[in-house]
C-alpha cells in the first residue's frame, strides 16, 4: 500500500451525480481510512446544482476554511 501522506490532514468530498451518487460516499470512506479528518456530511448533487445545492457547496466551503484555520 503507498502512503498518502494525508494523516491529520482536513478535507471534504462531494461530487454531482446522474444515477447513485455513491462515488462521494466512497472517496469520503478512503480518505478517512488514510488517516484524514473528512467534513461531514458528504455533499451530494443530483444533476446540476440548484440554489440550494449551491448554498450547501459555499457551507462546505466555510466549513472547510474555518478547520484550517482551527489547526
């Protein structure tokens, strides 16, 4: 197995989707088992992004930035 060098490192995952939207989950579940802290909940879009879907993506964002700045 490589190292990814991610240990104790913050991220996030979200992805859009046309049919399972399962890939998100999936990245989210690695990361995690690499040793990183991951966001959570894990964004999720069905199709294109609407308004509100937009505003979960600038939370996430906000949310990302306010754990770096933490550590």
């Amino acid at each position: 197995m490589v190292q990814a060098g991610v240990e104790g490192k913050i991220g996030a995952a979200l992805g859009s989707y046309g049919w399972s939207g399962e890939a998100p989950v999936h990245i989210a579940n690695k990361l995690r088992k690499a040793g990183m802290e991951v966001i959570d909940p894990v964004l999720r879009i069905q199709y294109a992004p609407n308004e509100k879907d937009l505003l979960e993506c600038n939370r996430l964002g906000k949310d990302l930035a306010g754990k770096m700045k933490q550590k």
